[in-house]
C-alpha cells in the first residue's frame, strides 16, 4: 500500500513539472440520418524544459476530452534528446515522415527559437533556447511532428560516441590527441637535450 502511494506522488510530482502545449484540433462531421454528428481528434506535446518531450494524439466526441487523451498518450510515449549546454542541439540533422521533412541546425547563444508552427511547440517544450528549424514539403501538423521526432532519434551526443568507441569525450573533440603529440615532442626534445 505504501509503495503504491509513493509511485502516485512521484508520478505528480512529474506531471506538475511537465509542460505541454496543444498544437492543433481537427472537427470531424459524420453525417447520419438526423444530421451530423461531430467528432474532435487533437494532437498535444508535453516535454519537461530539460531534454524530455513526448507527443500524443486523442480523439472525442468533445474538445476537453480529446485533449486530455492527447496529453496522456504524450506522456506515455516521451524520448529524451541531449542538449549541449542545455539550450542547442549538438549536431545539424534532417528528419522526414511521409511527405513532412525537417531540417534542424544547432545555432549559437542569443538566436532563440526560430521555427514554425508545430515544431516551435516541440522546441519550446522540450527546453531547446536557440535553433533554426526549417519545415520542407507538407504543413500537416501531424507528419512536421513525427519529421521532427524522427530527426531527434538520428541524434547523438558525443558522451555516446566516447562510449560506442571507448574513448574520451575529449578524444572524440581532438583536444587530447593535439595535447598527447605536444607532450611527446616536448619529450623527445627532452631526450635529444
């Protein structure tokens, strides 16, 4: 009983920290033999402002409803993406899902969010404070989505190639090795002397 009563407040506390932001609701009309009948489908991101960000889709017969089975199916379906230093992307990257592609470039500090419609909200949720995204091909709000997913999953920190390689972090930028060859000529000049 207990257990299950720290798993409920863990799980507030979470929910309490998360950000999430409606991109966009779509009516549906069914026509039956008394008129119509409407139906909501909506598509919401939810991302913690540090690295975590997940998005969802819901549909209902009422917009309330259908937004909140969006925020839940977001924040089961969450990825962590590396930011450096907290607010970029490492590398540049492209993403495309369906006819939606994506291309995303890490910028310096001061440029802030430069993007459009629905990637701003992933942006802006997941935590990233300066990028330039560039949306080619649809505007459908939900395949500029899953292109920009798609993008973060090619993502890699250099913390995870030190690891595939079994190196240094600072191996993997050059600095080490730049500082080992400065080390053994000084040593050979060292020897000669």
């Amino acid at each position: 009983m207990a257990r299950r009563e720290k798993q409920d407040r863990k799980n507030q506390n979470e929910d309490n920290e998360l950000v999430d932001k409606l991109v966009g609701i779509n009516r549906v009309a069914k026509v039956v033999k008394g008129g119509r009948r409407f139906g909501f489908a909506a598509i919401v991101v939810v991302g913690d402002a540090r690295g975590k960000v997940g998005y969802g889709t819901g549909k209902a017969k009422e917009v309330p409803e259908a937004i909140k089975k969006a925020t839940d199916d977001a924040k089961k379906n969450m990825v962590r993406v590396p930011l450096r230093e907290g607010r970029t992307l490492h590398h540049d990257m492209k993403g495309h899902y369906g006819a939606g592609r994506v291309v995303l470039r890490s910028a310096p500090a001061g440029t802030g969010i430069i993007a459009g419609g629905p990637m701003r909200a992933v942006f802006e949720t997941l935590g990233i404070q300066d990028i330039v995204a560039k949306s080619i091909g649809t505007s459908n709000p939900h395949n500029m989505i899953k292109a920009t997913f798609d993008a973060f999953s090619s993502m890699s920190s250099p913390r995870s190639i030190a690891n595939k390689r079994g190196r240094k972090v600072a191996e993997i930028y050059g600095n080490e090795s730049k500082l080992n060859k400065d080390d053994v000529v000084q040593e050979e000049l060292v020897k000669t002397e």
